[in-house]
C-alpha cells in the first residue's frame, strides 16, 4: 500500500502548533467514532489535547435534518491547550445538514471538506435548504474541498461482501483517513481498534480499513491539497506517564480506587440517564475489583440500596444527572441522618425537567448545596477537566468515609464526554486512608451517634457481635440513636450535623491563584469552565492586564481563606453555566465583596474569547 | 461469642425501646411471633437485621435486639436489597404495610419480588393509612368510608397475594394477626424459604380500620371462612373438616372434604395460586389463607457474588495499578 513509498513525500510539510478539527455528519455518521479515533491517535503522537462531543439527545433524529446534526471538535497541539478551542480551523460536513450548522463557527479562511455525495435535491429539503450552500456564496471565505465520499467509498470496497448500505457506513473511515494523511498521523491505532470492535465480524474491520486507507491514499494522489501538516508532540506538559481519558471514565477508575485506598467494597446503585450511564457501564467491567453494580428499578431504589450497602460496610454510590438528584433527594436526607458514607455523582446537563439531556450545564450546584427539605447538610465537590475526575473522585471518597457523610461530587456533560491526555499519578503518591469498622464494645459501652474528632459518629456494620443498634430517618437522641423528639435534642443534633459538614473546612487546602495575587479582577471558577478561565487569562497576561483567576474544587463547604484573597481584588467576576448560583452563595458568604455575575445557559462552555472580551469590558468601565 | 453457646430465647429478641402502638393493635401479635420463631431460628442476633419503610408498622425494627434500619417511605426493598447483596451472610427481614409496600413502594415491591432476593417480607395489612390517621389505602374495599373517601372509596383495590404472585415471587403466603399457631408457622415456613419470602399478614388497626377482617377472622367462625392452603394436603375446611375445595378449570368450588384436591404450592405456573388468590373476590368462599406458592429460583446477590467470584478468577484480583496503568499510555 502506499503507506510505504511514504505518501505525501512531494508536498511540503508545514509545522501547526496546533489546530481544532470538527467533524460533522448525520448521527448515524459515525462522526463520535471518528471523533475519538482521531483524539486517540493524537494522544499516542503525545499532543496535548481537548474534545468536545456534541450530538442530539435522539439515537436517530429523521436523517439528513439540522437537528440530526452530530458534531466532534477536537483541538490538539505541541503547547499547552485548556480547551477544545473556540472555533475550528477545519470543519468536515458530511451533509448539507452537518455545514450549515456548523459553517458560523468556522475560524474565517478556515478549511471545510465538504462530502458533495451527500448534496442531492432531497438532501437539501431534508436540510431545510432552499439553495445549495454550496453555490450560493455561504462558503465564499473558506477554503472549500468538494469530495464524493460516497462514491469514493464504493469505489474503493468493489467487490466487498457488503451491501451497498453497509458500504456506506464505512465512510466516516474514508473522511478519517484524510484527516489522517492531511496531519500526518498513522493508521495503526484505529486499525487495531477495529480489529477488535469487529472481531466477531472481520469483513467490517476489513471494509472500513479499506476505506480508512483509500482515504489516506486519497491526500497523496488526488491531489486535494497544496501541502500537509504536522503538529509536534508537546514538550510543555510536566513529565510523567499519559493516559488518553473522559470524565465519566476518569470519575469511574477515581472512585474503584477511592474505595481500594479506604479498604472498602465499593457498591454503585444506578439508574440509566445521560449522560451518567457510562459510570455505570464503567463500572460494571471492575468485577475482579470486587465493585458490585446494581441497575435499580429506578434512582430511588439506586440510592437507597446505594445507602443499605453503606449500612452493610460497603462505599454506597449512586451515579446520576439533574432529575435523578431530584429524585434522589428525600434519601438523601436519610443519609444525612443515619450518618453513613455515601457518594451521589451528578453529571450535570441541561434542565429544567428533561431539558437539553446531551447538553452541559452547571445549574444543579443550589440543589447540590441546598435541595433538601429541612437542614440537610451535604458536602459538595466539583471536578474541572476529565483527568480532574480522578483526583476529585478520591477526594469525595476521603471526605464520605472521614465525615460518615453523604457527599455529591458535581461534573457536566462536558466534562463526562469530553478527553484529556491524564498524567498517571505514581502509585507510591496515592495515599491510602483505610476506613476502621467498629470491631467490638467499646469500652464504656457502644453508643451508635458518639463523636470523633471530626464529629463523625463510628461506623458499625451489622454481623459485629455486640453492636446491635437501629438507625433510621426519626431525630435522634444525641450519642445513644435512640429516637427522641426532644425540642433542644432536635436543635443540638440539626447544629451537629451541621457543624461536622462546616467543619470538613479543616481538611481542605485554601485554593491557589493563578496570576498575580492582587489586581484588578479574580475570575471565580468552578467545574468545567477552568480550561476557558485558564486560557482568558493566559491571553489577557499576555495584554498585560491585571487579572487572576482562582478554581474551587469544595464547592461546599467553601474552603477557608477565600475572603482574604477575594479581598485583595477590585472585583470578582464569577462566569458559570446557570443563572448565576455560584455567585449568589459568594454574595451570601462573602457580603463584603464586588461579586459579578457572568451566567451562560446555552447548554454550551464557556468560549475563551467570551470571557476575554468580558474581562476586558469590565476593564475598560 | 457467648450468643452462640447458649441458645437464644424470645426474650433476647427484645430490645430496650418502649414499644408505641396503639393498645390493641394487631402489631404487639406480630412482634410477638416474630420474636417467637427468631429465637427457633438459630441465627445470631448480630447476623439479623429489620429493614422497613414508614407507616405503623415500620417502627418494628426498633423494637427488635437485632440490627435495624427504619428507612424512608416505601423504600424498604431498595434498602434491604442493598444490605443484603453487600451483606448475603445476613439474615435480612422486612417490615412494611398496604401502603408503604403496594403504594408509595409499590414498584420497589415489584422488583425485589421478581430479582428474588434472599429477604424476608412481611406486609402488615390493614386496609388502612394508620400512621396518618385513617385514610384509605391501596387495598381497602371499594365503597370504605374514610377521611378521605367521605361517600366512600371508588378505587379497586390490590390484592397483595395476587400482585406478588404476578411479580414472579418464589414464596408467597397469608396469615392472620390474631391466629397465632397459624402466623407462627408461616413465619418459619417463610424463614426457611430460599429467596424473597412475601407474607401478607392481616391485621387489625383497632382505631381507623377496626374489624376489617372480623368476618372470617374471628375464631368462633374463622374455620367455616378460611381455608388453609397446607402444601400436599387436601384443601379441606370446616369446623369439622368436612367441606374441601375443587378446581375444575379456573373455577374453584365447595365440595365434601373426600372430594378436595391436593394443594400444590410448587406446580411450574402460577396459575393454581392465582385463581386461589382470586377467591378473596366471593364472600360465598371461604378465605385463603397459608402457603400459595413454593418454588425454589436463583438468588439475586448469590449470583451477583458468583459473577464477581467468576471474574476474579478469571482476570485475577484487580490492584489500582491495572485501573491506572491500562490501556494506551505515553510517557514525556
């Protein structure tokens, strides 16, 4: 194959530092699937990278329609990178559907590789089209590559087994194949992956090699472009050992480890909701980790028996998305009330009700803090990046198992689907914290809700000879359990509950600011805009404007020391994908400072030019 | 462990908690029996625990020497499942009512039913809401008079035998608050069940509900209007023991006692249970009662244990090396 005689050889090679591709097509496109071979790949030639997975919430929306639309930008690079990139240097439109809502976000002079074989009369009507986009001056200021793939594809699988339909479906290969020739990357990776996702049906990995190879021959003899690219490996990331990884994956391996550091079984009670349910698919290939999954009837019956394991001497966990925690939430006063450790992972998306389910949004945090009846205090964690989830996840499994607290761990959509290079932590690094069961009678006798240091009250699991004891959601009395409807029993205990949670402050690092330690505006992250936030503030450095940013990692309770440093800037400007809760409970604890709300609810993160132009605005008054 | 040495009596069953029902009760019958046949059981009070949801019945497990946890409303199954996949060497219990088990946990009832989940069931039926006070539940009769249904109840009712057996349940059976010898061995019968056990006990509230089952329960006429379903024994009744029950087809009959059929709690269907379950319906028939169905089936957390024991052997024990350093890695 052509591969060998080193295609391309004629063409200069131009160096990129970097570059943002998006693939589009129609759902059924594979265009996830090429999306994530090309990341992989990327990741492997050791390019820092950051992906955007954006597809509709149906499986199948009518074809070849705007709403159909299924999008992959994928930004990678030889320097540092925090996010997918505002907008692509390279779009490639499957159909007229996937160009037209794609085209506005293009860089201009951008590049676009346009299927044609998909620009009949009817695929423009499916598209709502009265004119082809692609005569009609919509493409003018853009390099435009016109490519049959269709034909091409058929062309290059005559004579496979295949229907002429399955012959089609293997045209994302052909587009990925391009894009492979085009950036110089090799085809080993994904030849390999479809070697063992076809396993079962070799003639499929054959066929979509075939195409993936017709598509990289394609660059080199037809002629398509004037040269080809290359984007160096990234020598800026700190040295250690990578892993390419999704938040969802990320939480999953975090938690299984969280629980092997607290000498733990971990048990996950789950119900299927996007974008959630891979933790629980995750989850269920760690059998030989001893995690036991439960799919539940539905998020109740998966938190409560999430919390019956806890009872039992397991590490409950229960996995969710927005109107799960909704219904998750009267047991999860239980679990503030029987004091047991218990992790609600909410992989947040756009809402109200069913809202935008394949979209992010960060609009659970007031009901993460707050949405409880009565006083129900609940920590509350936030991961900012895919690779973070690791780190967050053994944090809430530390702060769950030392407080005998329930605890909600807070990711998005973003985060869960997208992908970042993760440097391995080192095994000797990852700390073990086991978690002691009561063994037997104390002396001085056992007494259910006694206090240690941390207020958290000791963890006795039935089979314990000698510790029989009920627990339930009734008040109880202080120290014995037993129910008690005492009027300031019930207030010492509500203030109990409340001051361990408060007190969890103790063991939480006061944030670093990035920046100066003082100036003129601290941009207040949490979650997943701290790619967005890092990369505005590299570039308004680089203007020389006075800014910092500062990201929380405890959401609540806030870490101690924020006041001082909060204090040292004109005004905190607070972006987050909600109407502005962050900055509400900053206004509420911290009254004292210049809180400036920049909400975006448009089920989409943050651009790092919005929050440029914001900052600069807020500058300029 | 001393409790090991010397057997175990009623009394150890008790715990230091106030019992709080209302006098007369139904309730103070059951916990009674129930504490009756633990202490026959042989299991170590530390290898138990009640599990229940809200309601009257549900502040059981307080008054029980065991483990206990009294959960949220209708939520006991999804708890207790939890405890005991976590947990399977525990001897699990659940304490629920009409309403906690058959309406706010109606669904979580279903699924522990159908997953077979080695637990003990006991539904305390009253045909009432006690606990708020007297409004009707899922199982009262049409036309009941209550503080919600003034000109009397229009929904149709659940029949908790007929629900369980729908859902695939592996034991199923009924007992009578106040027919002691009678709860205490369907009690052990459903101790010695491997699998969900479901007992449907009739009980009396004396304050919201009072007499609700009087027409067949009472002694003095509980043997001409019950029939106790016994597995392998004629389905005989009567004070006398003269009259039996006959199956033809789907239509069950009053015939001589010399005519009853055998009763068989394990046939492959549950059909037979089923159309028994269904007498309920004809105030001429006497009511069922004992053991409906009795068939042995997989037991959820055994398989679940099985599935991580297969997978250990298999793929070894993980370590957080194999969860970290898998996969395609590069090194800078």
């Amino acid at each position: 194959m052509s591969q060998s005689k080193n295609p391309g050889s004629e063409l200069p090679l131009q160096q990129q530092e970097e570059v943002v591709i998006r693939f589009a097509g129609d759902s059924g496109d594979g265009m996830q699937i090429t999306g994530n071979q090309f990341t992989h790949t990327s990741a492997l030639l050791g390019n820092d990278l950051a992906t955007f997975p954006d597809y509709p919430a149906e499986i199948r929306a009518p074809a070849g329609t705007r709403p159909g639309v299924s999008g992959f930008q994928v930004r990678f690079g030889s320097s540092d990178i925090h996010t997918p990139g505002d907008q692509p240097d390279v779009l490639v439109a499957m159909n007229p559907a996937a160009l037209i809502v794609n085209i506005r976000d293009l860089k201009t002079g951008g590049l676009v590789i346009v299927n044609t074989g998909q620009f009949t009369e009817s695929d423009l009507k499916k598209a709502n089209l009265a004119k082809n986009p692609l005569t009609d001056g919509t493409l003018s200021g853009y390099r435009v590559i016109e490519l049959d793939i269709n034909k091409r594809v058929s062309e290059a699988l005559k004579g496979t087994p295949l229907s002429s339909k399955e012959v089609q479906r293997c045209k994302n290969f052909y587009t990925l194949g391009l894009m492979y020739w085009l950036y110089s990357r090799p085809l080993e990776t994904t030849m390999k992956w479809l070697d063992e996702k076809f396993a079962k049906r070799p003639e499929l990995a054959e066929a979509n090699k075939l195409a993936m190879q017709a598509g990289f021959n394609a660059g080199d003899i037809q002629e398509l472009f004037q040269g080809r690219y290359e984007v160096q490996r990234c020598d800026e990331l700190p040295k250690g050992t990578y892993r390419n990884i999704m938040g969802n994956e990320a939480v999953s391996i975090g938690l299984v480890v969280g629980a092997k550091l607290a000498d733990l079984q971990l048990f996950l009670g789950s119900y299927p909701i996007t974008p959630a349910s891979g933790i629980l698919e995750q989850l269920s290939t760690y059998k030989n980790h001893g995690v036991i999954t439960f799919q539940a009837e539905d998020e109740i019956a998966a938190i409560c028996a999430a919390l019956g394991s806890a009872y039992a001497g397991c590490l409950g966990l229960t996995s969710t998305s927005g109107p799960g925690m909704a219904l998750k939430g009267e047991a999860m006063g239980l679990a503030v009330s029987v004091e047991l450790p218990l992790v609600i992972v909410d992989i947040q998306r756009g809402g109200p009700s069913t809202g935008l389910p394949t979209k992010t949004e960060q609009a659970d945090l007031l009901q993460a803090i707050f949405g409880r009846n009565s006083e129900a205090p609940i920590p509350v964690i936030a991961a900012s990046s895919p690779a973070d989830c690791f780190d967050v996840a053994i944090e809430a499994v530390r702060i769950a198992t030392q407080y005998m607290t329930p605890i909600i761990l807070l990711s998005d959509g973003y985060i869960a689907n997208g992908a970042e290079p993760w440097r391995l932590p080192k095994l000797e690094d990852l700390k073990p914290f086991p978690k002691p069961f009561l063994k037997g009678v104390p002396e001085g006798g056992f007494l259910p809700y006694a206090r240690d240091a941390y207020l958290a009250r000791p963890w006795a699991k039935p089979g314990t000879p000698g510790l029989e004891h009920r627990v339930g959601g009734l008040e109880k009395a202080h120290l014995t359990g037993n129910i008690n409807y005492e009027p300031e029993n019930h207030e010492f205990m509500v203030r109990m509950r409340q001051n361990k949670v408060m007190g969890i402050r103790e063991t939480i690092p006061t944030p670093n600011v990035f920046g100066d330690s003082t100036g003129e505006i601290l941009i207040v992250g949490w979650g997943s805009t701290r790619g967005a936030i890092t990369s505005a503030v590299e570039k308004l450095h680089a203007k020389g404007k006075k800014v910092s940013s500062l990201h929380l990692t405890h959401v609540w309770p806030l870490p101690k020391g924020l006041d001082k440093i909060f204090g040292c800037f004109r005004s905190i400007l607070v972006p987050e994908m909600n109407l502005g809760q962050m900055a509400r409970v900053l206004r509420s604890e911290y009254p004292e400072q210049n809180i400036i709300s920049y909400p975006k609810v448009q089920g989409l993160p943050f651009r790092t030019s919005e929050l440029v132009s914001k900052v600069e605005s807020l500058l300029a008054k | 462990m001393a409790e090991a040495q010397a057997p175990l009596t009623k009394k150890d069953f008790k715990s230091d908690q106030e019992v709080r029902w209302c006098p007369g009760c139904g309730d103070y019958a059951i916990l009674n029996s129930v504490q009756g046949i633990m202490a026959s059981l042989g299991v170590p009070r530390h290898q138990i625990c009640f599990v229940s949801g809200i309601g009257c019945s549900s502040r059981f497990p307080y008054y029980m020497n065991t483990y206990g946890f009294h959960s949220i409303h209708g939520r006991a199954p999804a708890i207790a499942t939890g405890i005991k996949t976590a947990n399977p060497e525990l001897s699990v219990w659940l304490v629920t009512g009409d309403g906690d088990g058959l309406s706010i946990g109606g669904n979580h009832m279903a699924h522990i039913l159908r997953r077979n989940v080695d637990i003990k069931v006991l539904l305390f039926n009253n045909e009432i809401y006690g606990l708020t006070k007297g409004q009707y539940s899922p199982t009262s009769p049409v036309g009941l008079k209550t503080k919600s249904t003034p000109m009397g109840s229009v929904d149709r009712p659940f029949d908790p035998i007929s629900f369980a057996l729908g859902c695939g349940a592996t034991f199923v059976a009924r007992t009578i608050d106040s027919h002691l010898k009678h709860m205490e061995q369907t009690l052990l019968a459903a101790a010695h069940h491997k699998g969900t056990a479901f007992v449907e006990i009739y009980q009396n509230c004396v304050i919201f509900n009072d007499g609700a089952f009087q027409g067949f329960s009472d002694k003095a006429v509980r043997d001409d209007k019950t029939i106790d379903l016994q597995p392998g024994k004629p389905m005989v009744f009567g004070k006398d023991g003269s009259k039996g029950i006959q199956i033809e087809g789907w239509e069950p009959k009053v015939v001589v006692a010399a005519e009853a059929a055998t009763w068989k709690s394990d046939t492959h269907s549950p059909g037979p249970a089923f159309v028994m379950s269904q007498l309920d319906l004809d105030p001429a028939m006497p009511r069922p009662i004992g053991i409906f169905r009795d068939v042995k089936a997989p037991v959820f957390e055994e398989a679940v244990h099985e599935q991580l024991r297969a997978a250990k052997a298999k793929r070894g024990a993980g370590t957080i090396k194999d969860l970290v350093y898998t996969g395609e890695t590069w090194t800078v």
